[in-house]
C-alpha cells in the first residue's frame, strides 16, 4: 500500500477531540479496574499451574507436547497483561504498573520490559508513519514498498510470498524476541531496569530449561521447547497483525492531528468479549490508540462513544471480523512484496530473452 494522506473533512478534529475525552473520562472509562485484572491474574496463575502439574505428572511422554503449546497460550495471555501494565492500566502508580510489568514480561514471559516500552511508546506516538513507527520497519516482512525493493537474493524471494509466508514465519517470532530483548540489554546505551530485567529473564530460562532437560529426554526437551515457542510467536504475532497492517500509511513528511492519526490506521476486531480474551483487548485497537490506558473492561463501552463521535466527524472507523482481517494482511504484504520482483519474472519478457 502507498503511503497517503488521510482527509478527515474541516471540522476542528482536535477540539472536538477533547470534547470525547472529557465524556470517556466523565464515563469513568478511565478509572482502575483491579477486580478484573485481579482475577484475570488468578486464573492466569491457575492455569500455568496446571500446565506445570500436567508437565509434572505426564514425564517422559510425547503428550508433553500438548502441554508445551498450552505453555505457548498462557504465556502469551501473560504478556498481553505485561502490555496493559505498561500501559498504566492495570494499577494507579505508573511505578507501581512498571514493576508489575518488568516481573511478567521479564520474569515470566522472558522478554524484556525496557525493550518493549520503548518499541511500543515509538509505536503509539506515530502508528504507521513511515520512518517514525518501529513496527513497520524492515525484519523479513518488509511493510513498505521501499524496504521490499532494496531486499537482494533469498530474501527477495521470500518478500515477493511475504503474504503467503507471514504466518508461518511467526513460527519463529517466539526466537526472534527473545533475541531482541537480549540484544537491548547488552547495549552500552543506558537502559532502565537492566539488571533487574537480566536476573529476571536468567531465572525464567534456569528454571524453564533445567526443568525441561532434567524431565525429558534431550530430542523431546528441544521439540517441547520448538512447539511452545512456535505457539508463542504466531499467537503474538497473529494478535498484533491485524491491527495497522493495511490500513493507511502516513507519509514521514506528514502532520496529523493526534485523533486522525490514531483512527485511520488502526483497525478493529468484531466479537466483543470472545474476542476480547482471545486477543488481550487489542480487538479495540481504535479506543486502545486514542486512550492508551483505559483498562481492558472499558473498551467495549468506549467504542460505542467513538464510532458515533467518528460517524460525526466522517471520519472512517475501521471494523473486521479475525479472519478477514487476515485476509487483508495477506494481501496487503503479497502486494508491498510485488516490490521486490526481479523484472525479468514477468513471463512476457522472458519470452523475449529465450528468443
């Protein structure tokens, strides 16, 4: 898709703008919901234990794989709940959030808190604008036309089927952000927390690895380890794709205004409450944008007041169902990755140079 830029009609968007907060906030769509995220954290808990005790109890059995995936589920849900953290919308304190947050994506999940906020904080402040959102920079999947072209050799070849390919190479997202964590806790560059976070992720994989090799043999521990980090990146990658990818690209040169810019590229999830605990609350990826620490219970309410707020305005608000939101992921990276054609592979021109 080529980067544009979106209209949204001469109604004074940023006034208005601040007439919607203050209706959320006198809503009180804004106030703490700590019953919710209390029990989402219990049966979180719960059902960890029980992977663990299923682990336990099952020994050296090829069934471990099942529990390896379920593994890959709930750890996944865990940094769902890492993200609303960082996102102030679990407790009041911001210090009080990133301390939850550091323990359950550091210490459980075994990624790095300090690396996530940064990459998500760049992410919130300009959502697809090209040279300013990390999330549309090049890693394998080129998001833009421009990083499809430079790619040479193999890796052309695998963005010309970058659509195609997207979900399987989630397979290995899993490794890749761990790798990632790892790499912006070794900089020189001052990051916060990065002692904390480096026992924290020593211990996770101390006791995850040790437990694993002392139980299994070795060729099922590296199976049990492949599954659950298969499981883990494609359930994280496919819970965050369907949320900008395809929708509009802003242009580095372009000034929106901050309601615009966080509407018109981002894209809801139709189901309400099945899809809101499939996918952490980024269903409501629209309100998530526009009031990043709403807690996750308030979403549902919010969306009402801003599809009528949009409808006002006339400005478009994006809805799909999972499945077709794929659909348009897909087709949206098969077309960037038509960049990346090498031009004699157009059968017409290579008619000409067997001549």
């Amino acid at each position: 898709m080529r980067a544009t830029k979106p209209r949204t009609g001469s109604l004074d968007v940023t006034r208005s703008f601040t007439a919607l907060s203050r209706v959320v906030r006198e809503s009180g769509l804004l106030a703490r919901t700590r019953w919710f995220y209390a029990a989402l954290v219990t049966t979180l808990s719960l059902a960890l234990g029980g992977v663990i005790t299923g682990f336990i109890l099952l020994g050296d059995s090829w069934f471990q794989l099942l529990m390896a995936g379920a593994l890959g589920l709930i750890l996944t849900q865990f940094a769902f709940l890492a993200h609303e953290a960082s996102h102030r919308q679990v407790l009041e304190s911001g210090p009080a959030n990133d301390r939850v947050g550091r323990i359950l994506a550091a210490g459980v999940v075994g990624i790095s808190y300090a690396w996530w906020m940064t990459k998500h904080t760049r992410h919130h402040a300009n959502p697809n604008k090209i040279g300013k959102d990390p999330d549309i920079e090049w890693d394998t999947i080129s998001f833009t036309e421009t990083d499809a072209a430079k790619q040479k050799g193999l890796l052309a070849a695998i963005t010309r089927k970058q659509g195609y390919l997207f979900f399987p190479l989630l397979t290995l997202e899993g490794l890749n952000l761990h790798a990632r964590s790892l790499t912006t806790l070794m900089e020189r560059r001052p990051v916060k927390g990065r002692w904390i976070e480096l026992s924290l992720i020593a211990v996770h994989f101390i006791v995850y690895f040790g437990a694993l090799f002392w139980v299994l043999p070795l060729g099922m521990a590296f199976a049990f380890i492949g599954v659950q980090m298969a499981v883990f990146g494609v359930y994280m990658g496919a819970s965050f794709a369907p949320n900008h990818k395809g929708m509009a690209l802003i242009p580095a040169d372009s000034k929106l205004d901050f309601f615009s810019k966080q509407v018109l590229t981002s894209r809801n999830i139709s189901g309400g409450l099945w899809a809101s605990a499939l996918l952490g609350g980024l269903n409501y990826q629209v309100e998530h944008h526009l009031f990043p620490n709403m807690p996750r219970p308030h979403l549902a309410k919010a969306r009402e007041i801003v599809r009528e707020h949009c409808a006002t305005l006339g400005v478009p608000y994006t809805e799909t169902t999972l499945v077709q939101s794929y659909g348009i992921v897909i087709r949206y990276l098969n077309q960037v990755g038509l960049s990346a054609r090498d031009p004699f592979d157009c059968p017409m021109v290579n008619q000409f140079r067997r001549v």
